[in-house]
C-alpha cells in the first residue's frame, strides 16, 4: 500500500486533500505542517519500516517552503516523487521547483479533478521504476557498444553510465566506482584529444589554452570531424572489460615521460595512464596504440606497477 505525505501549513487544505486522495484509492496518508517537519517525518517512517513513497506539498510555509523540500528529497532521497500544489500567484516558484526536481504540479484551483488522477500517474512510474532496480541486481550480465563523436558531454554521459552499470552489477563497491570512472575518463579523454584530434600533450605544459584552442578548432575541420571513438564493454560481477579505440593513427606509448619520476609527477604527459594503470588490474594497448583494452575485477585494489 502506497504510503503518501501531505506537506501544507493549512490544516483545511490538508484535510481538503486527504479526501480527495482517499476517493476510491487505498492509499495510507501522513500529514506534516512544513519541509522541516515532513523531512523529520520521513526519517522516522524509515526507522519503522513505512517508508514514504510520494510527498505532496504546499509551496509557501514557514521553517522550509516547498522549493527547499523538493531540493533536500531530490538530493537526500532521490527516489521519491514529489509532487507541488500551487496557490495563485506562485507560479514562478513552481517553475524553479519543477527545474530543482519535482516529479509535477497541481494548481490548488484544478485539486478536486486533477490531485488523485495525477498522483496514481507518478505513483504507478515510480513503482515502475523501483521494479526496474529490483530487477537490475539480478542481473548477472552486461554488454553494450557505442559509437561516439567527438563530445566532451557525451565523454561525461558514459562514463557516468558506466559507472552505475558496474555497480548494478555488483563489480564495485563505491570507493572502486569513483576510481574506475577515473580510468574510463583518462582513456577516453586520451582517444578524444590525443587520437581522433591528435591534439599534443606538449600543449598542456603551459596554461592550456593552446592546447583547448587546437581542440577546439579541429573538431570543427576534416578529418578530424569525422572520427568516432568506439567501446565496447561487457560487465559481470566479477569482471569489466572496457575496450577503447579512436579512429586516430595511434602512438606508442612506452615513449610517454614516467610519471612517477619526481621531475615528472607535475606534467600533464603520460599522467593519464599512470592513473588508468593504478586504478585498473589489466590496462594494454594494441600495437598501433589507438586501442586500449582495461580490465577491472570485483572490488580489487590495484597499486601502480
């Protein structure tokens, strides 16, 4: 039975909705006067077992208002929908909560016919979803392929996505999350800059600007444009395997500078693999040197060679 919060100041309009929300539904239903003591309310349903699943709230109260609500459950408890009630002449409010993560709004004039169509809507994707994660931890396997052009954005994206799916799969606790991502960035910042824009690390030795101007400039011009990076990655709960290659012409990297010598530890050069290296069990390029294939296991701890 889905457990749902009232958040208002008014104990009319609490009322008011919980009697719509009680029409033809099964719901359990909470009330709370204000942010603060609804946050306070959803930390002791959590210690009895009742977690709340949708909170509906005013915008204007006092201790906290709406908008800070919606940004405290958005960052504290991101799995639960949030749906806004709005007075006249809060519009403008509404809009910044909506763009700080509310799941979606009601006019307090459009309550009576729209509150409990829309609140079955956002309760049945929100069980959606849940299903979804509930079914992603027994997955035992994942594979995908991707064909990216030269986006720095898109760069953020995978990994980013890469990083979830080693966890859904149970390869890595958090700490190994954060250091694998580190490895899938430098590799992939390495095919973008050195191999499909064959961008110099000399470059980088100043204050960079060179160095994001040559970038710059050569996404936009041929051949350059036109080179995609290619992954390919498969991930189990005891291994990943991430294999990166740029339509570049390669490098041989035993010619990088040794990060690890004092002389060099400040340098951009070579530092990007060191830390791919670190951070993975298995890191090897082709011979060419536009392809590297890293290898991370279930929850290692791997040390610079």
């Amino acid at each position: 039975m889905p457990h749902l919060l009232i958040v208002d100041d008014s104990a009319a309009d609490r009322r008011l909705v919980r009697e719509l929300l009680s029409q033809g539904s099964d719901w359990r239903v909470s009330e709370s006067p204000d942010g603060q003591d609804a946050l306070e309310r959803m930390a002791e349903s959590d210690a009895e077992g009742q977690s709340i699943d949708l909170v509906l709230t005013d915008l204007q109260m006092p201790r906290m208002d709406g908008l800070e609500l919606v940004r405290r459950v958005r960052a504290e408890r991101p799995g639960i929908p949030v749906i806004l009630m709005t007075a006249v002449g809060s519009e403008e409010t509404a809009v910044r909560a909506i763009q700080s993560g509310a799941a979606h709004y009601v006019p307090k004039r459009n309550l009576a016919q729209d509150l409990a169509e829309i609140t079955r809507r956002i309760l049945e994707v929100a069980g959606n979803e849940k299903s979804l994660l509930r079914l992603m931890t027994h997955r035992t396997r994942s594979e995908c392929r991707f064909e990216l052009p030269n986006d720095l954005d898109m760069i953020g994206s995978l990994v980013q996505f890469l990083k979830q799916e080693a966890s859904r799969v149970g390869l890595c606790d958090e700490t190994e999350q954060f250091r694998l991502a580190i490895a899938l960035e430098e590799a992939l910042l390495n095919s973008y800059y050195h191999g499909n824009l064959e961008v110099s690390s000399a470059l980088r030795e100043g204050d960079g600007h060179a160095f994001r101007r040559q970038a710059d400039e050569r996404r936009a011009r041929e051949p350059y444009s036109r080179r995609r990076i290619h992954v390919d990655v498969s991930l189990s709960p005891d291994e990943g395997r991430f294999v990166i290659r740029d339509e570049g012409p390669g490098f041989d990297p035993a010619g990088l500078p040794d990060p690890t010598d004092p002389e060099n530890l400040l340098r951009p050069s070579g530092r990007g693999i060191f830390l791919m290296r670190a951070f993975v069990d298995m890191l090897e390029f082709n011979r060419s040197g536009n392809q590297v294939t890293m290898v991370k296991r279930r929850n290692s701890h791997p040390v610079p060679s």
